[in-house]
C-alpha cells in the first residue's frame, strides 16, 4: 500500500482512488495513460486545453505519481511546470513543462516496468 499516493489523491478528491489498483498502487492502466498524454502533449498532438476536456484526471494524477513514485528532482521540475497550474489556458508549453514532462515520461516507463513486468 502507497499511503503517501493514497493520502495525495485523499487530498485532491476521493474517486481518484478508482485508478489504483488492489494494493493501492497506481494502476498499470492509469500510468499507461499517463504516458499517453504525456507523449501527446510533448508531441504537440493535444494542446492542455485539449487534455482538460478529454482526460482532466490527468492535472490530478500527474503530481500523484510524482509524489508517490519520482524522485526530489521531478517534483522540483513540476513546481516549475506552468501549464499544471492553468490548464484551460492555451498557452504553448514551456521549456520548463517540457522538461517536467519528459522526466515524468522516464518514471512513467520505469514505473511500468518495474511494478508490472509481466503486463
């Protein structure tokens, strides 16, 4: 059990919780589309305006993840991040959401494969 993510999602809004799994770690479906998004905001294939109205868990379960699963040196780089802040604004991705984003990609990919090899 992750009790610093179940008390993170605690603080953001109960029904978070569904995209945990049985032992209270972020479920392999939930980081897989995580990284889906994070791959499309990089790309430039969905603008933040665009994942606000498709996926909004995302400005929740982004920093979840970073709390629960990366290291110092992400969560200092999502401090930095603006578009988590103003989701609904259309403004174009800093170089600062660009590197947030991508570190997130690696601990992502790590994640899943470490915590769920055989999937």
């Amino acid at each position: 059990m992750n009790d610093t993510l179940v008390t993170h999602l605690d603080t953001v809004d109960e029904r978070l919780h569904a995209y945990l799994d049985d032992d209270d770690e972020m479920s392999l479906d939930a980081v897989c589309r995580l990284r889906e998004y994070t791959d499309a905001l990089l790309h430039g294939s969905i603008t933040t305006v665009d994942l606000a109205e498709a996926w909004p868990d995302f400005y929740d379960l982004a920093p979840a993840f970073v709390a629960a699963y990366a290291p110092g040196e992400v969560g200092a780089l999502e401090r930095k991040a603006t578009f988590l802040a103003a989701p609904e604004d259309h403004e174009p991705l800093t170089e600062e959401d660009r590197r947030y984003l991508e570190a997130l990609g690696v601990h992502l990919d790590l994640y899943a494969e470490i915590c769920h090899p055989e999937e």
